[in-house]
C-alpha cells in the first residue's frame, strides 16, 4: 500500500497526530483537512490543509497567524515554541545571533506587532538571516490586508514543508 492510500485509511485522531502540527498550535485544520479523504496524491492532501486555512473565518485565519512566534526573541526561553518552529528558526541561524542582529530583529518585531498586531511570518526554511530582515523592514509598509494575505501564504509554505518532512517519515517507516 502506498503512503497516500495508508493515510487515507487513517482515523481522524491518527490523522491528527500525524499531521496536526502543520500548523503552529492548530490541529484543527487537519481535523477538518482529514474530512475530504480520500486523496488522489501529496499535491491534493496538501490542497486540503490550505483550503481548510483558505475557507476559514477571518478570526479564525487571525488566531492562526497569532499562534506564530515571532522570530528570534524566543528562542530556548518560551516554553510554547514548538520544536519544529525552533529546528526552523536555527536552521535560518535565528538563534545564533549577534546583539546587534537581535537587537535589529527586536526593533523590527515591535515596529511590525505595533502596525499589524500580529507577528511577522515568513517561511524561513525557505530564507537567510538577512533577507528576513530585509522582508521585515519592507513588509512593514504593507496594509493590514496585505499582510494578512502575506501571512497566510507563508503559514502555507511552512505547512507544505512540515507535510514533506512528515510523508518522508512515513514513507521511511514503510
């Protein structure tokens, strides 16, 4: 049996502990994700965890993003971070900072959460240091709704590449 035909005979709590960490704190989505079984492939399993997010009130896409750390500031001392968001921000060297880059990575975090009252999200398995930063300071002249929009396509990205990590272990493990 192939990987896709395995998860599609998965219960719903089997599925969610599988697949429920794509999004920062939100197993909800693969709950709901899960009721659009059976999928075809990858490309339609992943297009039901983004339609999930996509469909979702406008609170409900807020809380989401508000699940997010922001980047940098915690690092080995918030408890809530999720392993998978530190493996993330240190395989960017976000936790290997210079005082200068924190303190840059701070100011841009405040400035950004002031405007936005939200915090500032960016794929960064897909990202360096310092394109980061520069997306930060550009980012921050964005309307609430562009970043909204910015945030979710992000939040999606990190999802896609949290689902590869988890259908490679699955197809390990087979």
């Amino acid at each position: 049996m192939n990987t896709i035909d395995r998860i599609n005979v998965l219960d719903l709590p089997t599925f969610t502990a599988l697949f429920g960490a794509l999004y920062e704190h939100s197993p909800w989505i693969a709950e709901k994700a899960w009721e659009h079984r059976p999928f075809l492939d990858k490309a339609e399993l992943l297009s039901a965890f983004q339609n999930v997010v996509a469909s979702a009130s406008p609170e409900q896409q807020m809380v989401l993003i508000r699940e997010h750390p922001e980047l940098a500031r915690r690092v080995g001392v918030d408890e809530s971070l999720t392993t998978a968001s530190q493996n993330e921000q240190a395989s960017a060297g976000l936790d290997r900072l210079t005082p200068a880059e924190h303190k840059q990575f701070t100011a841009l975090n405040d400035a950004y959460r002031s405007k936005f009252s939200m915090p500032f999200i960016i794929c960064v398995r897909l990202s360096e240091k310092d394109h980061i930063l520069s997306e930060m300071a550009r980012r921050t002249h964005n309307t609430p709704e562009q970043e909204r929009a910015a945030a979710l396509t992000e939040i999606d990205k990190i999802a896609a590449i949290r689902c590869d990590d988890v259908l490679k272990k699955l197809e390990a493990d087979s």
